[in-house]
C-alpha cells in the first residue's frame, strides 16, 4: 500500500495546532521516515522559529501558515 504525498513539502511554513509546539510556526525540513505508523499521516522535522534544532511533529497537528 503506497502511502499518500505529505502536503507539507520542505520549505512550506506551518503552525502547530497541538503539543508542545502548539501555536508556535516554522519551516517543513522533511518527512521522517524510518518510523512506526502511529499517527494518521505523515510525521514531519519542522525548524521553529528561534529553535537551531528541528521538531517532530505528526502533520495531522500542522496546518499552513
């Protein structure tokens, strides 16, 4: 079964809508791969504003910015 293309492609800026990064935007960096399907969709790294390192987040907390 193919899993269906993220909507977040890298470079789109986003907002979390739930979880520690609630509320906060950033930029999509990629798709994590390698990881157990738990969430419905894809889980993305996402570089926040003012944090160096990328979060995880699952894209179904995400909307565009």
């Amino acid at each position: 079964m193919e899993q269906s293309p993220s909507p977040f492609e890298p470079g789109v800026r986003v907002r979390a809508t739930f979880g520690r990064f609630r509320d906060q935007v950033g930029t999509v960096v990629e798709t994590a791969t390698a990881l157990p399907e738990v969430f419905d969709g894809p889980v993305l790294w996402v570089r926040f504003d003012g944090d160096e390192e990328p979060g995880l987040v699952a894209g179904q907390f995400l909307e565009a910015a």
